[in-house]
C-alpha cells in the first residue's frame, strides 16, 4: 500500500498514464538513447484530498542550469502577474519597509512589478539559466531550492518577511512540510501565504489530465491546502479563482486567528464537497473521461491522416508531454510543434520525438490542422494566429472535448 505524500494514510493509486519522460526535457537526437522514464501513476489521498503523483523524478533531473521553461514567454502572464503584484501591494504591504519572497521566481515576471517599485524582495530559484534572467532585470535572486534551510539563510540576511508569494511551483516539491516549516520560519506574525496552482476542480470538471506531469506531484483543491497547512497553525483566509493555466486557485493563508476569514473559504470547500472530491467515484468518473479523451483524440488524428491533411501541433508546452505520450502521439500524426522558445527549438520533444520548430517556419507554410497543445493560452494564440484561420487553417483542440474548433 502507498502513503500519503502529505498525511501518511493509505492511498490507492487508481490510474496510470503509462511512462512518461521529463516534460521539460527537450532533446536532440544523439540524447534519445539515455532518456529517462518513470510510471506515471496517481493517486487520490481519503483523509487529506492531497491528489498526488506515486514516483516523482529527482528534482535535480527537472529543474537545472537547462530549464526549458520561461514564464515571460506569454505576454497575457506577464500581465497576468503585474495584476498578482498590485493585489499583494494593495491589500497586504501596509506596514512601512515591507519585505517579500518568492519562490519558482524564475525570469523575475512577478518580482520584477516589486523590483521596480522599490520594494525588498527576494526570488528563490533553483534553475540557474532563468534566475540569471531575473538578475539582469534587477530581481534579487538566489539560486537554490526553498526549504526550512534557505527559509532560516534569507531571515538572517534580511528579516522576516511580510508577504511569502509562487506561482505555479507549490504543487512542484514533494518535500511540502519542509517548505511550510520554512514558510512559518519566514513570515512576521501577521504574514501572508499567497499562492496559485492549477487547481484539481478545473482538472475534473475538463478532464485536462495533462496537468498531470512529473513536475506537478501535487494538484490542490481548498480541502487539501487546510489540511496540510493546518498542520502547522495556518488557515485558509481567502481565495481568489483564476483562469491562468486552464483554471488556477489562488490561495491566500495567515496563521489562525491573525486575520478574517472570507465567506468565499466556506463557500469554496463546500462546492468542493458537492463536486465529489472525496469520493473515488469522482476519480473513477475521470480515469474513464481521460480514457474516452484518448480514444478519441487519436481517433481524430488518424482520420486527418487518412485523409492526407497535413497537421502540427502548436505550443510544446510542459504538459503537452503527458497527451503526447499517454496517447502514443508521434511525428507520424504530428509533423512537427512550433514553439517561440529558443531553447526548444531545433530540439525533439520528450518521449515521442516531434521535431520543435519556430513559428516563422509555421507561418511560411501553413498546416491543414493545428493541434492546440498550448490550450491555456488560447486567447492569446488565436489573436495572434488569424492568417492561419483565414488561409483555411484549423484548430484541433482537446480539452474539454475533443474536435476541431469552429
Ligand atoms: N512562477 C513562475 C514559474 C513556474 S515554473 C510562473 O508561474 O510562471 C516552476 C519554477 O519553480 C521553475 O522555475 C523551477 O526551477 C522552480 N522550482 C522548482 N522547485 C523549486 C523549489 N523547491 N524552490 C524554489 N523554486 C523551485
Ligand atoms: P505553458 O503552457 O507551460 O505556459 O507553456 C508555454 C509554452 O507555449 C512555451 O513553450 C511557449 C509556447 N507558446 C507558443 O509557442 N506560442 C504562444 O503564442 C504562446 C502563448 C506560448
Ligand atoms: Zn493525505
């Protein structure tokens, strides 16, 4: 039987996506040999509602001087993030000479908005390449793993801090009481936790398994953040839904009783209840939607092979890895992704070895159908791609449902 990441209780793993590579891992040709694999299998927690990947791969194998993911690739985040900044300025840095800390800070998109209004910060930031990013643009940062240990360097070097802040990496570390120790060991009395992941509701309700992948161990819902958090003298204060990433939560916690509770928390942890996150038929329900996605998708696919269109995928985004591979999607249905990121380009994509290529060579010639990896980012892709729509082309998207978008 398998523990609890969190509570140490018994769980059930209740699916498999099958192996999955490193979803950053962008390869070339002479690395396909040593790629490395894991079972990608899942399971719900009973006691705690901590959803939770079985194997994790070593953090060192995911995060590095390599990292392939750079938050400021997409302008609709950057101002996604500026808005993140203005709500922690506005509400919780009341006090004079506040101080912050990030944690993921990768290229410095939120601290930058502190940087600049002259405010004490500090990013923590394991992969070196995008914490260097960050230092150019003026962001403090230092380039390690957050823990209780770099929680207790940063309070000697600077004080506690006001406002502990991520984005998308809290449901990264497997190591969660270790950074909630650090966290309590960082913060002032009256301190805030804010923090926004994907959020699990979102994953049930669309069937978007691919945020499964090897970075994210954890997907959190209210239930499980109280918990665990709860553990350490922390409650749940407010929350804020976001669309970011397919449908975000940003959590915002304090000690108990240092600060007043919303409504929105009862509310939330309710719906919760009512949406089925106890229970594993909610997860029985969602393996078999996974599975029907699968069928399908692979079924769409090969039709437009049949047919001889011509199909690339767009955005080789992280969890792009995790439909690539569970639905055995290679350059043969694929010819190839376009992606802006450099450091992908020219490279394969992890596991099925699509060829990633850039966007200018999706506008010179452009496909029959585009599979839309990068769905989070559609608004922003679809108003940037109209001379493919117009010249005929068409979107394949999958999530929620699978077809071609009209
Ligand atoms: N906050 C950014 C980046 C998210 S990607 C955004 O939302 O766009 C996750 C980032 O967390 C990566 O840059 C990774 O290197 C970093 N990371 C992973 N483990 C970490 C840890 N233990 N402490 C701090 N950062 C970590
Ligand atoms: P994400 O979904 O994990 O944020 O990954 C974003 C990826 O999508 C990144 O590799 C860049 C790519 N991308 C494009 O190629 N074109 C775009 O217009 C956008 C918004 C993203
Ligand atoms: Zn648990």
């Amino acid at each position: 039987m398998q523990k609890c990441r969190a509570c140490d209780s018994s769980i059930n793993p209740f699916m498999s996506f099958g192996k999955q590579p490193i979803a950053n891992g962008f390869l070339a040709k002479d690395q396909f040999p040593k790629e490395y694999f894991f079972e990608m299998q899942v399971a719900s927690c009973p006691k705690c509602g901590l959803f939770q990947l079985i194997e994790q791969p070593d953090k060192e194998m995911m995060f590095h001087g390599n990292y392939a993911f750079f938050s400021g690739t997409s302008s609709a985040m950057q101002k996604h993030f500026a808005g993140y900044a203005e709500m922690v300025k506005t509400e919780y840095l009341k006090e004079p000479d506040p101080f912050v800390v990030e944690i993921g800070s990768n290229d410095g998109i939120l601290l930058v908005n502190f940087a600049q209004a002259g405010i004490r910060h500090m990013g923590v930031e394991p992969s070196a390449n995008v914490a260097d990013v960050a230092r150019k643009r003026g962001v403090q940062t230092l380039n390690k793993f957050f823990n209780r240990e770099t929680a207790v360097e940063i309070v000697a070097g600077q004080g506690k801090a006001d406002a502990f802040m991520a984005a998308n990496v809290m449901c990264h570390i497997p190591f969660f009481h270790s950074v909630i120790e650090g966290i309590d060991a960082l913060l002032k009395d009256r301190g805030v936790v804010i923090f926004e992941e994907p959020y699990l509701g979102d994953v049930l309700a669309k069937t978007s398994y691919d945020q499964i992948y090897d970075e994210h161990v954890f997907l959190f819902s209210l239930t499980s953040i109280a918990y665990v958090f709860g553990v350490h003298g922390f409650e749940l204060v407010d929350v804020h839904p976001q669309e970011t990433h397919g449908g975000s939560m940003r959590y915002v916690l304090a000690r108990k009783g240092m600060r007043p509770v919303s409504a929105k928390v009862g509310q939330f942890l309710k719906a919760e209840k009512d949406a089925g996150l106890d229970k594993p038929e909610t997860y029985a329900k969602f393996k078999a939607a996974c599975e029907k996605s699968k069928r399908e998708l692979t079924g769409l696919l090969g039709d437009l092979k049949a047919k001889g269109k011509r199909v690339v995928g767009y955005a080789a985004t992280s969890k792009s890895t995790t439909v690539l591979n569970y639905c055995g999607i290679g350059p043969d249905l694929l010819e190839y992704i376009s992606d802006t990121t450099p450091i992908k380009q020219g490279k394969f994509s992890p596991g099925m070895h699509i060829p990633v290529l850039s966007n200018e060579v999706f506008a010179a010639r452009y496909p029959d159908y585009a599979l839309l990896l990068g769905w989070n980012h559609s608004r922003e892709i679809m108003a940037k791609e109209q001379a493919f729509k117009r010249g005929g082309g068409k979107w394949v998207s999958f999530v929620p449902t699978v077809g071609i978008l009209e």
